[in-house]
C-alpha cells in the first residue's frame, strides 16, 4: 500500500482536516525513514497548533492513519 495525504476544508464552519493513510513502502517496518518523517511532521503541526496557537486539536495517531482535525 502507499501512503495517501488528504487536506480537507469546510468554508461553512473554517475546520480543517489531514488524514493520511497507508505505508510508503520505502523500507522494513520499523526502519522506513519516509513514514518516520511523514509522522514527525504530523506531531510537530499538533503540538504547534496546540502549543503555540493555544488552539484545541482533535488527533488521531495510530499506525498506518492518522487525522488531525
């Protein structure tokens, strides 16, 4: 499977949403640099919306999907 990223945005109610989705198959489990990056930039956009912006984030961080919303 390969990884799929998808920014939604609602105009009536300004929420936004990244989901992303699948494995970028680039390396083993465990040791695969693309997913890494592609997680890390992820956490770093939550913890900067939250800590920074002081804004409320709705997350959902698992293996293989992720959303923040």
């Amino acid at each position: 499977m390969l990884m799929a990223a998808v920014i939604s945005y609602n105009i009536s109610d300004s929420a936004a949403e990244l989901s992303v989705v699948g494995h970028a198959a680039y390396g083993p489990p465990g040791a695969n640099i693309v997913c890494a990056s592609v997680s890390l930039l992820l956490q770093t956009l939550i913890y900067t919306v939250e800590g920074f912006l002081d804004l409320d984030v709705g997350y959902v961080v698992a293996e293989g999907a992720s959303r923040v919303s």
